[in-house]
C-alpha cells in the first residue's frame, strides 16, 4: 500500500511540473510569425479588420471579474488595445499585469453609436466604484479589438 | 450468493473511492462555494488599492518622467513595464504591483493583487486552467462522483436503504433541481 501511495504522489507530482512549464501559454499554440505594431492596427483598422495578427506589447490591465480580456499597450504612447477571450475557454489571472504579452487573433472593429456609449460608461463607473460624465460623450466611437485566441506571457 | 457478492463489491468500491476522492470532493466543494460568489468578490485575488502623493512631476519627456516616478517613490529599480495611457499618467509595473501616477498632482494609485492562498490553486484546479492531464484527473473524478452517487443508493437494504425511506430522499433530491428549474425558467 505504501509503494502505491508513493508512486501515486510521484505521478502528481509530475502532472504539476507539466502544469508549470506551460502555466504562461495561453489558449491555443502561436501560429503567426510576423509581429504586427500595435500602433498600426490603431491607424489602420479598415485595413487590417478580420485579420489574423500576432501584437506585442506590456499588459497594461486585466478583466479584473473573469480574466476575459487583457489590454495590450501599444509602441506609441496614449494607446492600446484590447484582446479578448471567450469566457472561460482562456482566462488570464490578474498577476500578470505588468508583463509582457505575444498575443495571436482576429481583428475586430466595432462602432458604437453615442447611447451605448453613455450606457457602457455608466456601468464601467458603477462598477468601479468612479463617477461617469455623460456630457463628455459627444460623437459616436470606432472601437477596436483583437479576439483572442492564443496568448503568451513572458515575467518581463 | 450471487446477490450478496454484488453488494459487497459495491460497499467495498463505495468506500475505496470515496477514501479516494475526498480531497477533491473538498476542494471543488470549497471553490464551488467561493466561485458561485464571483458577483460580490474575487475569489482568486485581494483587491488591494492605497493613494499615495509625491511631488507633482512637471517633465514631458518619458524617461525623465520614470525616472523621477521611481525615485519620488523610493522603488529602488527600474520597473519592468511603462505605460502611459493619457498625456498626464504613466504607469510603472513591477511584479505583483502597479503604480499610477497622475503627473499633474503627484497622486498615486498604488495597486496590487497577491493570490487568496490556497483558494486560488483550488479554484485554477475547479476550472481546469491548467488543462492538459488535469482534464483526464478530473473527468475520472466526475464519473468517480457519479459511481459514489449511484452505488450509494445501494449500500443498504431493508426499512433505510432505497425501497424503505430512502426512495422519499431520492424522489425529494431529484425534485430540488427540477422544481427549482421550472419555477426560473417558466413561472418567474
């Protein structure tokens, strides 16, 4: 009985430094070689809508409720974008915000009309905890995403 | 004979897998419970948030400006990450922590997210983050938990076991989902 338990504690211990060596991989293998910028898919999103890319770039924040989203800051300053996950297909933990990410999906663009706008900065401020202005949406918003498929995380 | 075996393979099963499956059946019970609060707080994190104040920092020059976030701050090394979202922000990431810095008042929004100890692996374990082999474990335990279910209605005979009272339970366990199902999905 006892050669059984030690076997059976080796086995997992195994299964966990499998677990380990791919803790930073992400949902599916990288396939894209070419990095693309950041900055233009943000100059050029017609041009690159419904493209497969791979974008690198720090993770400047993390869906703090599911892991379903992290921000990826652009190589220009003042921009980034956001990768997004299906829900728990890939979820990404909060503590690696700050790292670096390779990250591999599908260009989206979607415009947002000024109501839906209000209405998404009214629940984003309810649930952080902020106030929103309503007066300080004036015009509609081009707003542009990658989704998501396959991501992975380096410490630095 | 025949019968008395078949119940006998059944108790010794029913109690083998059980000795066996009972630290998952804790640790998916826990996180089960920690999970289905996600609404009201992160099971996996502390949230942590402090403001602090340096002096305002007045350069337009990105690294003048992380240089002094650092030193202001007392942080000792660079950080591994910058970003600056806005003209009068710049973000600085070190591990486990972020620091906000809004450049015209010299606030700073500190915020880090250290891992609920054991609830998180328990919880990476309930929702098969790492995948790979702990998909294999689990669905051994899944079909484990429905062998434990079922053989248990089978431990015992007589006036307990499942032709006495225990055909009331069963019928009232089944009931608690079904019922429940039927008020959400039509009456409410």
């Amino acid at each position: 009985m006892k050669k059984i338990f030690i076997i059976s504690v080796l086995s997992l211990m195994l299964a966990v430094s499998v677990f380990s060596a791919s803790k930073k991989k992400y949902g599916k293998e990288i396939t894209v070689k070419e990095t693309t910028k950041i900055s233009e898919i943000i100059a050029n999103p017609e041009k690159f809508e419904g493209k497969r890319v791979l974008v690198k770039g720090p993770i400047v924040d993390v869906c703090k409720e599911r892991g379903c989203w992290i921000k990826i800051g652009s190589d220009k300053e003042f921009e980034s974008i956001r990768f997004k996950v299906e829900d728990g297909v890939i979820v990404f933990p909060l503590d690696i915000k700050g790292m670096t990410a390779a990250a591999e999906g599908i260009v989206s663009v979607k415009k947002y009309s000024v109501e839906e706008l209000i209405k998404s900065g009214e629940e984003h401020a309810k649930k952080e905890g902020t106030t929103f202005d309503a007066s300080t949406v004036k015009e509609p918003k081009i707003v542009l995403q990658i989704k998501g498929e396959g991501a992975r995380v380096d410490g630095k | 004979m025949i019968q008395l075996k078949w119940r006998r393979w059944n108790i010794i099963l029913h109690r083998d897998i059980g000795y066996l499956t009972v630290a998952l059946v804790i640790i998916y019970g826990v996180s089960g419970l920690a999970v289905n609060h996600i609404a009201d707080w992160n099971p996996n994190y502390i949230q942590k948030k402090e403001i602090v104040t340096i002096e305002p920092i007045v350069s337009t020059e990105k690294d003048t400006i992380v240089a002094q976030a650092v030193e202001h701050l007392h942080l000792g090394q660079k950080p591994d990450n910058v970003f600056r979202p806005d003209p009068e922000t710049v973000q600085l990431f070190y591990p486990g922590i972020t620091y906000s810095v809004d450049l015209p008042t010299g606030n700073v929004l500190v915020e880090s997210n250290p891992r609920r100890m054991v609830l998180y692996e328990m919880n990476q374990l309930h929702v098969n983050s790492p995948k790979g082999l702990w998909t294999f474990i689990a669905d051994i335990f899944a079909v484990s938990l429905i062998f434990m279910g079922i053989s248990g209605l089978f431990i015992l005979k007589g006036k307990n076991g499942l032709m006495g009272r225990g055909k009331w339970f069963v019928l009232f366990g089944t009931a608690i989902p079904l019922v429940y199902w039927i008020w959400f999905q039509y009456l409410q």
